[in-house]
C-alpha cells in the first residue's frame, strides 16, 4: 500500500508541476482539479494525490524559478512525512 501511495504522489506532483508550468496564472484550485482528473486511482489515495500537489505548488509559489528536478527533489525529501500526516489525521477521524 505503500508503494501505491508513492506512485499516485508522484503522478500527482509531476501533474501539477506541468500544469502550472503550462498555465501560470492557473490557482491552486484550478491546478488541485485538473490532477485529480488526470490521476487515476482508487478514492482513498486522491488525498495523497491533493497533498503531493499541494506541496509542490505551494513550493513552486515560494520558489518561482526552482527547476521541475528541485521541485522533485524537495518532494522527495518529505514525501514519507507527508504519508505518516495524512495517515496520523486518518486515525483520528
């Protein structure tokens, strides 16, 4: 389960980060929608999806010139944290 909640956060970075690239006066609503339709993937994983794309767009709004390799990386680095904040909130709902 794991592994899926990896791939589906990484399809959904590189999702966000092209269509903001290709759309830079898009939102960040506009962005977190057009991911959610290009990502496929089971209901209870979009929200991995929502907050891989979530923090990419948030670091590109803090980092307007970072490459799509920085961007990455930087996701990379707290991808496993935002897995283990979504599934602490998880448990107390």
């Amino acid at each position: 389960m794991l592994e899926d909640k990896k791939i589906i956060m990484i399809a959904a970075a590189n999702s966000a980060i092209s269509y903001k690239r290709q759309n830079p006066n898009a939102g960040i609503e506009e962005v977190i929608k057009y991911v959610m339709r290009e990502v496929k993937s089971e209901r209870e994983l979009k929200v991995f999806g929502i907050a891989a794309a979530s923090f990419v767009l948030n670091y590109l709004e803090k980092n307007p010139k970072a490459s799509e390799r920085e961007v990455m990386q930087s996701f990379s680095n707290e991808s496993n944290n935002i897995i283990i904040s979504i599934e602490n909130q998880e448990e107390i709902i």
